[in-house]
C-alpha cells in the first residue's frame, strides 16, 4: 500500500458572535418556557435583569439565551436546585474569564 504525502491541517479559530439584545418574548419562546419561570430565575440571579427600551420592549443581554439555557439544563438534567444553579453558572464563568486571560498571556 502505497504512502499518502502527509496532509495539511490548517488551524481554524471561531468565535461566538452574541446578539446584542434578545427580547423577552423571543428568549422564551426560543427556550420554551414562560415568564413564570423567567421571573423565577431573575430572582435567583441566574440571568442579569432585562432593560427596557424606549419603545417598552423588555430585552436581555444576548448571552442570556446560552446562560439560561445552560441553567435550565442543569436544574433539569442535574436536578441542581435555582441557588446551586446560580453558583455553578457564575463558577463557569469565572472559570472561562481565567482561561481566557490565561490564553492572552
């Protein structure tokens, strides 16, 4: 059998490009779950609190949607209570602003 020439691998870098701002509507509706349960983690501090825009449209931070997302799937899959939820979420991202700064250096 013959021998292949070795192939060229190419680096590729991505990045995650965040909408600036999600409106509540649509964060629920993307996540499928209702303002109860919106409220519910605004209280726990596991999202930020939302804006509202000159036309009253309440709207969130565009990383909400991967925070939350993440936090609803700990509760559920994990059955982590919202406090615990709101600690690891925050120990995440800790743990990702070090690495980041650790890359840069």
């Amino acid at each position: 059998m013959p021998e292949q020439p070795p192939m060229d691998i190419e680096e590729v870098t991505a990045e995650i490009v965040y909408q600036s701002w999600i409106s509540q509507d649509e964060l629920c509706a993307r996540l499928s779950i209702g303002t109860e349960l919106l409220e519910l983690c605004l209280r726990w501090e596991i999202i930020h609190p939302p804006r509202t825009t000159s036309e009253g449209m309440i709207v969130f931070p565009g990383r909400t949607l991967d925070r939350l997302s993440s936090g609803l799937r700990l509760h559920r899959d994990l059955g982590i209570n919202w406090a615990g939820v709101s600690i690891v979420l925050d120990l995440i991202e800790r743990i990702e602003e070090l690495e980041s700064r650790a890359n840069s250096i």
